[in-house]
C-alpha cells in the first residue's frame, strides 16, 4: 500500500458493494436548484453508465465502497442505479438514452422532493432527511414506463402485483 496515494477528484458517496459492480445507469438528480413561476422539483444532473470507484479498507472493518461524483451535495443531490430501459415501438425495442431515463425518473419522484429555498448558511449542517422523501407508493413491484403526454402527468406509474404473481416467488 502506497503512502502517495492520490486523492480521487470529486465527492465519495458511499454505496452497496451490490451496486458497484453492476452497468446500471446512474442517474444523479438535483433538487431545489430551479427558480421561476415555471419550474419543476427536480432536475437531472447527470446520467452516465461509467462510474470511478473507490475502496477503502479499514482494519477489522469490511471493505467499503465508494463512488466519486464530481460537485456531488447531499443538501441538493439524490443519486440513484437504474438498469437499461427500453420502449415498444410497434414490437421493436428501442433502448432509451441515459437523458431519457433521468427525465422519467425525475418526473415519478418529483412529488417526494422536498420544497425548500436553495440557499443555506455557512454554519449549516449537512441535513439529516435526503432531498428526496420515500414513500410507500415509491415502492415498485413492477413498472409500467409511458410517454408522457403533458409535463403534468407522470410517466413511471406503479403497477400492484397480484397475490398470485406473490405467491409464485
């Protein structure tokens, strides 16, 4: 182990060592950055499928992983994996683009963002709840993914499994 290491540019966010090694989308989303009569709870910072990881090992501790986000701000930021999604466009599956998926995944959680003003103290503490509250209707059995027809609607919409398809499992 070197003593000159470098230290990794940006923000380390911890996450399940489950999620590093996947190709997930991440999919980091502003919250409280967007001012105007017109404007939305949420904004999509970035989405990407190439990550720089980080891991740190700490004696008779597990190891740790940690992503690197450049600029990354809990006070504004959520970050969150999701896997490739495709649309039906008349039996073809097109793959959606990463700016696609962020939009879709911006507008089903905008109704959990927390309304607050975007600027804070400099003696202010890192806030205890996330920018972004889960709910129960955020829980997803399965997902029905549809294009939006008015920036109102919402375009991820829960779909309840049966006690059948529960019982299967």
């Amino acid at each position: 182990m070197s003593i000159f290491k470098k230290k990794p540019r940006g923000s380390l966010v911890p996450i399940n060592a489950d999620n590093a090694r996947t190709r997930d989308w991440l999919v980091l989303l502003e919250a409280s950055t967007i001012v105007g009569p017109q404007r939305g709870k949420l904004r999509v910072a970035l989405t990407t499928q190439e990550r720089k990881l980080v891991k740190k090992r700490r004696l008779f501790r597990k190891t740790e992983q940690f992503l690197v986000v450049d600029g990354y701000d809990p006070r504004i930021h959520a970050l969150y994996f999701c896997p490739q999604l495709y649309k039906n466009d008349d039996g073809a599956l097109i793959p959606l683009s990463g700016d696609e998926i962020g939009q879709l995944m911006a507008q089903a959680l905008e109704a959990g963002a927390i309304e607050k003003r975007p600027w804070y103290e400099p003696s202010d503490s890192v806030p205890e709840e996330p920018v972004i509250k889960h709910t129960g209707e955020m829980e997803f059995d399965s997902l029905v993914v549809d294009t939006p027809v008015s920036p109102k609607v919402p375009a991820l919409r829960p779909v309840p499994a049966s006690d059948t398809d529960r019982a299967k499992k």
